[in-house]
C-alpha cells in the first residue's frame, strides 16, 4: 500500500478483497455448520445466518461491521491505509475462524 497515508486505490482495493474473503468465510462457516449459506444480496442476512452458528455472534458482528464498509471501499472514494489496515485485520480474524469449523 506504499508509505502514504492518505486515501488511495490500492488500499480500496485491499479493503475491498478483505471484504469479500470475509463474506466467502461466512458462507463457507454457514454452509459447513447449518448446511446452508446466505444466498441474498443484503449482507445483514448472511450476518443474521452466522449469528445461528454455535459461537457465531461475534463473527456475525464482524462480518456486519465490515459489510457495512463494502460499498465506500468498492465503489465510493478511496479508502485510507489506516482504514485498509484495520478492514484486512478483521477480516483476516473472521477469515482465521474456519479451522473452528473444520473448514
């Protein structure tokens, strides 16, 4: 993401990917735990299915949290380092999760 702070594509871009491996981590926790995943293109749903999964919660108010992010780092202006930075974080926790479920 190179030395600026300031907003820039390739932290959007970052972010964005961070995003999308969070979401794919979801479906795949859903599909594994509850034999079903989010099929919706509202992400709240896919958090509400998650929240279902034993131990879930969390990982669901993770995965709202960054959901709610998707659309300034996909389509709105830049993103920040900073902001990139703390999205691949959370992501990357929820994304760490899937050996929980075998996965």
């Amino acid at each position: 993401m190179g030395c600026s702070e300031g907003p820039s594509s390739e932290a959007s871009v970052a972010a964005s990917n961070a995003i999308s491996a969070a979401i794919a981590a979801a479906d795949a926790i859903c599909g594994r735990a509850l034999g079903h995943r989010s099929s919706g293109g509202d992400h709240r749903e896919a958090a509400a299915l998650l929240a279902q999964v034993a131990d879930g919660a969390p990982l669901a108010h993770r995965l709202a949290r960054l959901t709610a992010q998707k659309t300034q780092a996909q389509y709105g202006a830049d993103v920040t380092a900073k902001v990139a930075r703390d999205v691949t974080g959370s992501a990357g926790r929820l994304v760490a999760a899937l050996p929980r479920f075998g996965l």
